[in-house]
C-alpha cells in the first residue's frame, strides 16, 4: 500500500470509529436513529460548503423538515459539538422557507409526498438534504440512509451534491455504500 492508501484508509476507519464512539456512549446496542443521528452529525465534518454559505451565520444548523424521527437524539448526539468553529444546533423546520438556513437537513418521511417541491426550492442554496426516502438519491436527495444487513449505511447522489456546490470528502465517499451520478434532480 502507498503512503496515500493507509492514509485515505486511517481517515476512513477514524470516521467509523468515531460514529461508534459517538454510539457507545448512548448504549450499548444503538437504536437505527441514533446512529442517524451521528452520521448527521459526522458528514457535517466531511462536507465543505461554498464560501457564501459559510459566511452567512454563527451556528451549523441539523435541521429536521417532517415529522421528527429522532426525538431527544440528535439534540443529545450534537450537544456541546463544534463543527468548523461554530456551534451545531439542532432545529425542527415546519416550514420549507425556513430551510434555507440550515447546512444539513434531513426530510422526514412524512414529506415524500412534496419530495419533488422541497428539492425543487433547495435546488443550488446550499443546504445538504439527507433522508431515508426510498429512492431519495434517484429523486435528486443528496445523502439517502438504506438499511443493509441490519446496519445503518448510506449512499451519496454526487451530481446533486455537487450542483449546490458543495464538496464531499473522497474518505466520505470511501465509506458509501453507493455513490451514484444523475443528470437532473427527479431522475
């Protein structure tokens, strides 16, 4: 192996150590949410944003748009958190407006049925969408969890991630089950 392969390969066993850190503490069996919900926080940390995007507040925002599914979770995992200087906060959005001014947002299930408009208003402001929406990537998502084997894992859409200019770190894309290409949002 060469220098740059036990380094991408050290950073990708960090991430996955780090998720299982994060979980340990919690319990010892961890419940499908929170381990979502450390993923949620740990892509906040493998995702670069636009300088823009960054500039315009002081909290990184983990936003849920839907009915929540992680309850008192996420707002546990991320307590005291950092990422990229500022402060993570957990925000539950009932509106779609309100959405623009969260870094990570994850679409509850409840939503599918305005899957196509939600992305549609998100189209290029920045906002990394992560769900577990069947077919979320396919759809134009960014981040979809799938469940393989028992065990929370999930697959990267490349093209929207990349057309709202953000950045995927290759050690992310490493531990991705799937990292697909589509050539417009909704195919």
């Amino acid at each position: 192996m060469t220098g740059r392969h036990i380094r991408a390969t050290a950073v990708s066993i960090a991430f996955i150590l780090f998720v299982a850190s994060c979980l340990h503490a919690q319990q010892s069996s961890p419940t499908e949410y929170q381990v979502k919900a450390a993923y949620l926080y740990n892509f906040g940390k493998f995702i670069e944003w636009p300088a823009k995007v960054s500039a315009t507040d002081d909290l990184f925002s983990i936003c849920v748009l839907g009915d929540d599914p992680f309850g008192a979770t996420l707002d546990k995992t991320i307590a005291g958190e950092n990422i990229k200087e500022k402060k993570v906060v957990a925000r539950r959005v009932a509106k779609l407006q309100d959405a623009v001014h969260c870094r990570i947002l994850f679409i509850s299930s409840t939503e599918e049925g305005r899957l196509k408009e939600i992305l549609a208003a998100l189209d290029r402001v920045g906002v990394l969408t992560v769900s577990d929406i069947s077919e979320f990537t396919r759809r134009g998502g960014m981040i979809q969890f799938v469940m393989e084997a028992n065990k929370v894992r999930f697959e990267v859409n490349l093209t929207a991630v990349e057309r709202d200019g953000l950045t995927v770190s290759s050690q992310l894309l490493k531990v991705a089950v799937n990292v697909r290409r589509s050539p417009q949002p909704g195919d």
